[in-house]
C-alpha cells in the first residue's frame, strides 16, 4: 500500500484527492499539509509545511498547492528520498528547473491535467493538427482560477504547434491588423496557437479546441464537470512513481 502526502491538502483539490484517494485499498492518505486550516481526514496528520514530514511514513508526495508550494515539495521529497507527483499549474522556468533537479533523484511526474478525457483530448488534437490550416483553442474554467491561460491549454497548444511543425506546417498567422480592443484576438502560445481563457462561476475546468479549413471544422471538447474527474489519472500517476526510479515525467499520456 503506498502511503500519500497532500499538500494544498485543504484546497478544493487537496480535499477532493484526499478523500477519493483514502477509499481506494492501494492507498492510505498519512499526511495532510497546507498552510489554511485543513478539514482533518481519519488517519491522517495535519501539518502547514512539508518540513513536518517524517519520510519514513511517506511513499509519495502529491502537490496541488502554488508553485512556491512546489519548490518546498521538490526539494523535500529530493532531499528525503520520495516520489513526487505534481498537478499544480502555473509554473515557470524556476519551478521546472527544481522538478528537473528533483527528478534526478527520485521519480517525479508532473501533469497540468490528470483527467483521462482531457489527455486524450490533447492526442487527439495533436493528431489532427497538420491537417487543418488554423486552429484555436478556448479554456473555460471556474472564476477563482488565479492563473491563465490553464497549463492545460499551453500543454496542448505546444503538442498541436509540435504536431504541425513534425509535418513541416508553418506557423499560422493571425490576418487581424487593426485592434479596436487590445487582446480581443487571445493569447499566442506557440506558432501562432491562439488561446482564449474565460472564467465564469459554475465551471469547472473546460477546453475547446477548434480546428478549420475550407469547408470544414472539427472541434475537440473536453469537460471535467466535478474535481473528481481528475481522481483517476492521479491514482495512475502515483501507482507509476517510485522513489527508486528516478524521472521527470510529463504528462500521464504514456501510462494510459
Ligand atoms: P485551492 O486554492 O483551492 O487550493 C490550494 C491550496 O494550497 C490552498 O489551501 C493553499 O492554502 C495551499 N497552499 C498554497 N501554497 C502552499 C504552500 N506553499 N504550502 C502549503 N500549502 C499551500 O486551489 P485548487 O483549485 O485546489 O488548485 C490547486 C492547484 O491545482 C492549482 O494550481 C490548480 O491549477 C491545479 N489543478 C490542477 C489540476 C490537474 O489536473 N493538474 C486539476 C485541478 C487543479
């Protein structure tokens, strides 16, 4: 049985993974860490920072917290010879470069979305993408989302840029030359891959991806209506990761 540490555990994700995570039998949730009070869960300690962790009662350490929670998880768990997975999003050069150094050391996997529809959303789309002339990609998501565009809309704009580069397609261009409003055309990613963020109460997290060429459009739609959509994908992350093999997976596409 593999014993998991949350941190971010008293977010809306630490709490949905915590008790989705804890009914499964390969699992026991040991440690919940956030800095906010945490809603204390059966058999589990409660703590503000992961320095308050004994290694020797965790097997994997599961981050969704902020990126400054990621630098403190990825230098824990290097340092103390533990697994990490990772689902928070927003991070920058800094950020990756701990997970590399981390990732050297121990096995660690970092998703920017670990919900099965969403990863196959992101092949499918890189698989259609040299084959149309424009696309555009809409993310759509809850309104106390404090970063944009969602890391899953630049993981995908940069697999569908990839896809179209493999194939020798140039980059796409934007024919808009006049702005009556700055920003009214989104955000370019990669080559030209157009993302728009919306954020409205009631949503979760959702995407969009909109493929056209003369006469035709086909258009990939991802929805994760319940926080529980990304339960699956992180049990599959954390089952993967071993403190003894060290990586840096990212993404979960090549476990499925
Ligand atoms: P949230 O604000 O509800 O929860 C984050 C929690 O982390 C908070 O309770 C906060 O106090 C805690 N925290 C922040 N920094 C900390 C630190 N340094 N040490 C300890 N605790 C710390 O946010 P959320 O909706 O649960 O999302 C959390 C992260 O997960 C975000 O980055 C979000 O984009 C990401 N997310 C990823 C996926 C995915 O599939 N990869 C899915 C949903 C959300």
């Amino acid at each position: 049985m593999k014993r998991l540490a949350i941190v971010g555990g008293a977010g809306r994700m630490g709490q949905a993974l915590a008790r989705g995570l804890a009914a499964r039998d390969e699992f026991a949730v040991v440690a919940l860490i956030d800095e906010h009070p945490i809603a204390p869960l059966a058999g589990a300690i409660c703590a503000s920072d992961v320095s308050a962790l004994d290694p020797s009662t965790v097997d994997v350490v599961i981050d969704f917290s902020s990126p400054r929670g990621v630098l403190a998880s990825a230098s824990w768990c290097s340092a103390h010879a533990v697994a990490l997975v990772v689902g928070t999003t927003g991070l920058t050069d800094e950020h990756w470069s701990a997970l590399e150094a981390a990732g050297q050391r121990v096995g660690v996997v970092v998703a920017a979305n670990f919900a099965i529809g969403a990863v196959l959303a992101e092949r499918f789309a890189a698989m259609a993408a040299p084959y149309f002339e424009r696309v555009e990609i809409i993310e759509l998501h809850h309104e106390q989302k404090v970063d944009a565009p969602s890391g899953t809309a630049i993981a995908t704009a940069r697999a569908i840029a990839g896809a179209r580069r493999a194939k020798g397609r140039a980059p796409i261009e934007d024919p808009t030359t006049r702005f009556s409003v700055e920003g009214a055309r989104g955000a370019d990613v990669e080559d030209g891959v157009k993302v728009h963020s919306v954020r409205l109460s009631g949503l979760v997290a959702h995407q969009e991806v909109l493929f056209g060429s003369p006469g035709e459009g086909l258009t990939i739609r991802h929805d994760s209506y319940d926080r529980e959509s990304f339960l699956p994908g992180v049990a599959i992350a954390v089952a993967h990761v071993s403190a003894t093999t060290p990586e840096l997976l990212r993404g979960i596409d090549s476990l499925l």
